[in-house]
C-alpha cells in the first residue's frame, strides 16, 4: 500500500459495532451495470438494496461515472425508485476534485457538460492540468492534440478520472476514456495520475472515518467489473464480489489471476443473499 495512505488504517481498524451481526460491516456498491443499465434497474436490484439497508450495514455507492454530475445521478436512481441519500453516493469526479485542489492545479477539461458542476469554483484560467473523463462527444482529434500540446509543450500534468476500457449502455458495451488516457500517456511518455476505481485511494476515502472494521476484508466491493471494481478492492484489501451482469463477460473471473473474487453472484440479487445469510 502507498506510503501516503498508511495514515487512513488506523481509523479503519477501530473496531466497529453495527445493530445486526453479518458476513460484512459495511458494503461498497459499483453503480452502472451492478444497480441498473442506463435507466433501467437490474431485476430486483431495488428490493435487494433496501434489504441490505435493514440489516444494518453501512452502505456507499461508488461509481466511475463521469458522463452526469453526482446530483444527476442521484436523481437517477431516484427515479429508477431506489432508496439511496445523496451523499451515500461516492464518485470519481468527487475524487478528482479533491486532488485538483489538494494539489492547486488548475484543470482543462475533457469532461461531459453534465459533470462540469461537480468542479464549480475551481481556479481554470492558465490552466496546469488536463482533466480526462468518459466525455463521447469531446473526445475528438481536436481537443485530444491540445491536450498532447498541453502535456507534452507546456509541461501540463495528466488526470484520468478513471480509465475503463469500457462501458456498459442499453445498446452493449462502448469505448471508455482508458484507450484515450492510454493513447496521451504513449505520445507524451507520461503517466496519468489515475483517480477513480481501481485505485486504493478512491476505496479507502470512500469509507466514512465512523463506520469502520478492525480488518479491511471485512467490507466488500460489489461490482461488474473485473478490474476496476473486485480486481482494485481485492489490492486496496478490501473482499470483493462479482456479479454477472453489465459488462461482465464469461472468463473475466481469470483476468485477475492469482487473486480471485471472493465470491461470483449472478446478479445484486444473489450477492446480498450472500452477504445476508450468515446474518445472526
């Protein structure tokens, strides 16, 4: 683990008491394809969540979504008739806010029009940082070359707010930003600073200071994706579960070898049942 997170264990591994002993304490949850597909739930995905929620464990939605702002989302779901409070929801462009300002760069952005409001009030003028998200209609030859420009003339630092190789939409998988960050890390011979998922960062700051375990494996990722949500869980030390829905495709168990998911559901459906059965 990097030297900069050592601080973070501490508090995780304060003992934590919640009302109802299960197999987890706290429950991280991937969004997109785990929860729902563009507007549409996963079958059962909303009574299985608000089971989750009655037994007690802490939950957080964590997400690689950069397309709509954190409120966008949120009403999202709403409307989809989940049950979830806004700030129960933890995304990447939270993420990248915080180091833009950590750090005092000042961003240019390849970023949906939809996410710009989770970066209101940040600094833009002589801009030190480019800022790359899943933005399909700005991911152009045009803006791609300025970016090299600003990378590789002016010395600009390069932030992907997440880097999936791809998505999934009502019509199948799509291209995600990875192949685009990719492509500017070969031309410019630089390396992007990474913030959303599979970093360990973004699991670790996801979880509140006062909902805490003793063992990081006590609180499990649950996601669609083999790499950005069980395969960085499983590093960050986190226990992980698979589903078989959104962009899981049949073999992705294999592409994390030697490190395996600490279960393979069907569905949320089948995860929670998962984590609810050892419920005492």
């Amino acid at each position: 683990m990097k030297a900069d997170l050592k601080h973070l264990l501490p508090a995780f591994r304060a003992l934590h008491k919640h009302t109802r002993m299960t197999r987890f304490c706290m429950a991280l949850i991937d969004l997109s394809g785990t929860l729902h597909v563009d507007d549409q739930a996963q079958p059962g995905a909303v009574a299985a969540i608000d089971r989750l929620r009655q037994s007690g464990i802490p939950l957080r939605f964590v997400t690689n979504t950069t397309k709509e702002s954190k409120r966008l989302i949120h009403q999202r779901l709403l409307n989809m008739g989940f049950h979830i409070k806004i700030d129960e929801i933890f995304t990447s462009l939270t993420a990248a806010r915080k180091i833009l300002e950590a750090k005092k760069w000042r961003p240019w952005f390849i970023v949906s029009d939809e996410a710009m409001e989770d970066f209101d009030g940040l600094p833009t003028e002589n801009p030190n940082a480019v800022v790359i998200g899943l933005a399909p209609e700005k991911l152009n030859y045009e803006n791609m070359n300025k970016a090299f420009d600003m990378i590789f003339n002016q010395g600009a630092h390069l932030v992907a707010i997440h880097k999936s190789r791809y998505y999934q939409t009502k019509h199948g998988l799509a291209l995600g930003p990875g192949a685009f960050v990719t492509g500017l890390e070969y031309a410019t011979d630089t390396k992007a600073q990474v913030v959303g998922k599979p970093d360990a960062a973004f699991f670790l700051s996801a979880i509140p200071g006062s909902l805490c375990t003793h063992k990081l494996n006590e609180i499990v990722m649950i996601g669609d994706d083999i790499r950005d949500d069980v395969g960085g869980a499983l590093k960050a030390g986190l226990s992980a579960i698979l589903v078989r829905t959104g962009k899981y495709k049949a073999g992705d168990e294999a592409k994390i070898e030697p490190s395996h998911p600490t279960f393979i559901a069907n569905d949320i459906v089948e995860a929670v049942n998962y984590i609810l059965e050892d419920e005492l």
